[in-house]
C-alpha cells in the first residue's frame, strides 16, 4: 500500500498539498477540452457553417454522458476518500467493484434508450433542416459508445480519490493523442465530416477506458476490482447517489440550459449558433481548469474531513477559492484582449468570427466566478452533506441560469441573451460562499 499518498492528504502544506493533486487533474481536464476543441477545430476547417453548428447543437448529448458518468466517479469518490481517511480499505474495494458494475449497466440501458430515441433528442436539441442530418448523426454515434465515456470518467474519478492523479492523466492522454490523429484521418481522408469526429471521440475513450481496467486489476492501486464484490450492496448504492446524483444535476442541467440556449439562437441565425459553439468551447478552458483544481481539492477535503481535521479542512477550502479566482482574471483579460484571433482559429467565416467574439467577450465576464463556487460545490460533496450539494448543483444552471435567460432575452433581446451567464455567475459565487461558511460554523 503507497503510504505516500496519504501523507500528502494528511500532512503536506496545504497550497503544496493542493497544487499537487490539482496540476494533474487541471492536465486531466485540460485534455478533455482538447477532445472537443479538437473536434471543433478539424469541424470547422471543412468550411461549413452547417457542420460546425450541429457540433455544438449535439454538445449537450456529450454533458449528459459525462452527468451521468458524474453520478458514480463522484459519488463513489466522495465515499472512498472518508473511507481512506477512517483506513477502511475493505470497504473501498467494495466500493470500487460495486461502481464498475454499475456503470456497466446504466451505460448499457443509456445507449438502448439512447438509439431508440435519437431521432427525438435531436430535434429536441434544436436542430432543423440539414443542421438535423449532421446533427443525428454525431449523436447517434456517441450514444452507441456511451461505455466508453461514461467508462472511461467514472474509473479516472476513482483513481483521484486516493490521489492518484498521474494515472488519471496517463490514461487520458493516451485517448486524446489517438482522438488527434484519428479526427483528420476519419473527417478528410475517409470524407466522414462530422460523423469523423464522432467515430475518432469514441475509439480515444475506448482506449483510456481499457488502460484504467488494466491499472485497476493491477497491483498499482487499493481500489481493486473484486468479482466477489460484483453485487450491488444498498448501503454503497445509497453512499454513491446520495452524492452522485446532486453533484451531476449541475452538468445535466447545463446540457440542458446549452439546448435552452441553442434553440434561443437559432432565432439570431445559424452564424450565431456557430459562432456560440465556438466560443463556448473556448470558455472551457477556464471551466475546465476550475473543475480540476476543484476536484483535485476532493480528497484532500474529504481525508481530512474523514480523518476529524476540521482546520486542514477549511485551510483547503480557502486556499482553493484564492487560487481559481485569481486564474480567472488572469483568463478573463487574456482571452478578451484575443478573443477573434481565439475564434478565428476554429473558423474561417468573418462573420462567425464577429458574432462568436462578441459573445466571448460577455461570457469572459464569468470567468473570475466559478472557480469559488465549485470549491464551494466539491466541499459540499466531499463532506457527504447531500442537501447542500443538491441545493449548490441545481441552482446555477437550473434555478438561476434558465430564468434569467428566458427573461432577459425577452427584455432585451441579444445582450440579454449573452449577459445572462455572467449575471447568474456573479449571484452563484456569493450563495455558495454564504452557504459553505454558515456550514462550516457548525463543524466547529
């Protein structure tokens, strides 16, 4: 057993301690953006606006792959790592077993209804006239590998509940560089188009995802897989959803604020589905890297919190709000001063480039703000307060985000419609910061 990973969960400074287990999960998350800025950006140099459009239409099926996966990696993790901070290793390996063959079969009832419904999900997306075609034919194909995504996340979750972010990193680098060389191969050389993407997204997660089963039966890990354990046990299902389901209603509320958004765009035109897709892609890059620092602030919060180390506990929690807010400005100013050459990389279309720079230029605003409220969000999780995790999940994109868009783009039409991500950022960050600190006044 690697003591060493515990010790830096237990013992090493805490900004040390952070940015150790945080670089390699950014690196992680920084990876799954290249998976679909990639895609974007091989998409976008076959000139088609109508390609580029479906792209970011069928994107919210993709958030639900990785939602779902969200539901058993989170919960799973949240539970394994007060587990090791208690040393119940028996139950940890219960706890590993018992969540692969979940994902086994939520994954297969996901791609059923998935292939018996595409036709129906994509018009609910919003796609309509020859957007539709490009469109059902991206996402049908994801759903027949949804294994493979929601495989492939759910195991790397596991591994950085014990700290363990290099493999995590390992095995998702080895699926992105084969996504790099297979999208040009399949989208110009084989004339796939868009479908290309689909079939090259798919083989890389397939291939992380058999890396990470190869490491799990290894003896590199304490999460083992044990077939004497390939039983659902209600007392870790209630562990895993209890966390699990709030954690992921955030991400499957943001798929469906992006179809909410979609369909609002399409009344200002395909150029300005395009250009958004764009843009909103480019802004994962600061989300994506809040995603990993705060989930690489997971363990370290949740093996203290298991352990009775309420004051590494909150030193954690502050360091980590310092850290992603200040990253945010730093990307906000960037990426503004930038923002047509950023939009210009991924489509040669002057007008989409206009359009998709201005949205940008709102959306950057957000930037500075949901780096805290995810550290608020995974502290919730990490300590197993399901309430307050649900409450922090839903209120972004559900409770506030959906509101206000509808409402502002009635009210004032475009600028409504951009400005209402930033808005609801702003409001999220200062709930999440007041509900956090009320919780953690009683853990004294």
């Amino acid at each position: 057993m690697n003591e060493s990973r515990f010790e830096l969960l237990e013992k090493e400074d805490i900004s040390k301690a952070l940015l150790k287990l945080s670089i390699p999960m950014v690196m992680g998350m920084m990876i799954q953006v290249f998976y679909n800025l990639v895609d974007t950006y091989f998409i976008g140099k076959l000139g088609d606006a109508n390609q580029l459009a479906a792209a970011n239409i069928a994107f919210p099926v993709f958030v639900l792959l990785m939602a779902i996966a969200n539901i058993i990696g989170t919960g799973a993790a949240s539970y394994i790592s007060r587990c090791l901070g208690k040393k119940q290793y028996d139950e940890v390996s219960k706890t590993t077993s018992v969540s692969f063959l979940l994902l086994i079969v939520i994954s297969l009832i996901v791609t059923i209804l998935g292939i018996l419904l595409c036709s129906n999900i994509t018009k609910a997306l919003g796609a309509t006239g020859e957007v539709y075609d490009y469109t059902y034919s991206y996402i049908n194909i994801m759903f027949i590998g949804a294994i493979t995504v929601i495989g492939s996340f759910t195991l790397g979750q596991l591994l950085r509940a014990e700290g363990n972010m290099k493999s995590f990193v390992r095995g998702m680098v080895i699926g992105t560089v084969l996504n790099i060389v297979l999208d040009p191969v399949f989208i110009f050389g084989f004339k796939m188009g868009i479908k290309g993407a689909a079939f090259a997204t798919i083989i890389g997660y397939l291939v992380s995802l058999i890396y990470y089963i190869k490491f799990f039966l290894s003896s590199e890990t304490i999460l083992k897989l044990d077939k004497n354990y390939f039983k659902f046990d209600k007392d870790i299902l209630s562990e895993i959803f209890k966390i699990g389901i709030p954690s992921s209603l955030n991400q499957m509320l943001m798929g469906f604020a992006n179809v909410v958004s979609n369909n609002i765009a399409v009344n200002y035109g395909t150029l300005t589905v395009a250009g958004m897709g764009v843009a909103m892609k480019v802004m994962m890059i600061g989300t994506f890297i809040f995603i990993g620092f705060s989930s690489g602030s997971q363990p370290l919060i949740g093996y203290n919190y298991g352990a009775g180390n309420i004051n590494r506990v909150k030193e954690a929690i502050k360091k980590g709000i310092s850290i992603t807010m200040s990253i945010g400005i730093v990307l906000s100013v960037v990426f503004y001063l930038f923002s047509e050459n950023i939009i210009g990389t991924f489509i040669d279309d002057t007008d989409v480039i206009k359009q998709g720079s201005i949205i940008l230029k709102a959306l950057l605003i957000s930037l500075p703000f949901i780096g805290p409220q995810m550290i608020g969000t995974v502290t919730a999780q990490s300590l197993g307060k399901a309430l307050l995790s649900t409450i922090l999940s839903v209120s972004r994109q559900g409770i506030l985000y959906i509101p206000l868009i509808l409402i502002l783009n009635n009210l004032f039409g475009f600028d409504g419609f951009i400005y209402a991500q930033p808005i609801t950022d702003i409001i999220m960050m200062m709930l999440s910061l007041f509900l956090i600190t009320n919780m953690l006044k009683k853990e004294q």
